[in-house]
C-alpha cells in the first residue's frame, strides 16, 4: 500500500501540473519501503504460555 502511494506521488511529480507545483515547493521523490531481512522470517508466537 505504502508503495502504491509512493509510485503514484513520484509519478504526479514528473508530469503537468505536478511536476511545475512539485519544483516550486522544492519536492523531490521518495524512495520505496523495503523491510529488512530480519523483519521478514516468521515468528513464533506461543499462545498457551508453553503449555
């Protein structure tokens, strides 16, 4: 979703209007989110308190 976003805020930037709105305030485009290696293994979750 975040990225979504971030796509189409870089793309309005470069075109008409945007792109004249985007120099004036001095707007630059934003990187993508990439989650780190660590965040993305799984994790254990133990409901039962090790029962």
């Amino acid at each position: 979703m975040y990225n979504d976003t971030v796509t189409k805020y870089n793309e309005n930037i470069k075109m008409f209007p945007g792109n004249i709105i985007a120099n004036f305030f001095n707007f630059s485009e934003e990187k993508f989110f990439k989650a780190d290696e660590k965040a993305s293994n799984n994790i254990n979750i133990d409901f039962y308190g090790g029962k």
